[in-house]
C-alpha cells in the first residue's frame, strides 16, 4: 500500500463492526487510518482491530477511544505521527468502556484472565 493513511476515511461506526454483528463485546475501540474500519483491541478477546490488519493490509490504526489521539503501526510494532482523520474521533462518550452497554458479561474480567 502506497498511504497507510486516508484522512478523509470516516470510521465505519460507533463500534466494533465484527462485535456488533455477532453480539460480542469489546475492551477498547481501535480505527484502521487507511479506510476507518473499528474493531476491538488486543484486549479484547476477538481482536477485530489486528485481524483486521491482518486481512487487509492496513497497518496503522488510531485509537478511538475519548480523549486518545495516538497512532499504532503494527508492521512496525511502534507509535505513528499520524495527521488528524474525519470525524468523528472517538466512540459515543456515553459508550460504556468495555462496551457496548447491555452487552458485556457481568464476568467480564474473569472472561479476560482466563483466555
């Protein structure tokens, strides 16, 4: 891929893309730089955002967490100086973290130790 980076890319939603369909849940939001995909974090257990790299290529993600603006390269294994992307920045702030509300288990840090 020639830009890792589309700063015109709108995130594709106020949550994980893959965790909203099945019913899942997640820890942290993650958004692909290169097309504003959002999946979950490595502490997440599915890990939608690696995978997703993995799938596409896309190796730069943001977080899309409230008041985080960092970029990760996964390539690299380092921060990115990434530039400011199209809004919005970051999932609803009434989003409940680990989200979404009404979906995560009671156990839900039982769950993550145990993986």
């Amino acid at each position: 891929m020639t830009n890792p980076v589309d700063p015109t890319a709108r995130p594709s939603g106020p949550g994980c893309a893959e965790c909203t369909a099945d019913g899942g849940w997640w820890v942290h939001l993650r958004r692909c730089a290169a097309c504003g995909h959002i999946g979950c974090c490595d502490d997440s257990l599915a890990r939608h955002a690696s995978a997703h790299w993995r799938e596409s290529g896309h190796p730069i993600i943001r977080s899309f967490e409230p008041g985080e603006d960092w970029f990760w390269n996964f390539e690299t294994n380092q921060y990115y100086d990434g530039p400011e992307l199209a809004q919005p920045q970051h999932h609803p702030k009434d989003q409940p973290v680990p989200g979404p509300k009404g979906r995560v288990p009671k156990d839900w840090a039982e769950q993550l130790r145990n993986r």
